[in-house]
C-alpha cells in the first residue's frame, strides 16, 4: 500500500515576533478613512497598524498631565 503525502499547509502573515501584546481594534469607517487619508499624507506610507502605533504615540506623548 502506498503512503498518502501530506500537503504542508503555509501559515498567513508574518512569522510573529513573541513581542508585545496583541489586540484588535473596531473603527468606524469614518475613523478608518481619517488613518488612510492621513497614511497617504507621510512621506513613506506606513502600514494601517504601524499608522496607528505611531497615531497613539503622538497623542500620548502630548496629552497634558494632570
């Protein structure tokens, strides 16, 4: 009896880091539109994630103490 070959499934997306935890976002389609629109705005149009990563940092970074 011949052996059946198993097919070796490739997995989506980058190999993932181990780093940071993950965690999903819901936007609005309007929210979604002022990232894109602001994305297309950089000089190197960063990924939706990594605009949002950077989108936070630079509210946090100027949000009064207080």
């Amino acid at each position: 009896m011949k052996r059946k070959a198993v097919k070796v499934r490739k997995k989506r997306g980058p190999a993932p880091t181990g780093k940071g935890t993950q965690i999903q976002v819901r936007l609005q389609p309007d929210d979604l539109t002022a990232v894109d629109d602001w994305i297309v705005k950089q000089e190197t149009a960063p990924s939706r994630p990594e605009a949002i990563r950077t989108l936070m940092r630079q509210a946090l970074k100027t949000r009064p103490k207080g």
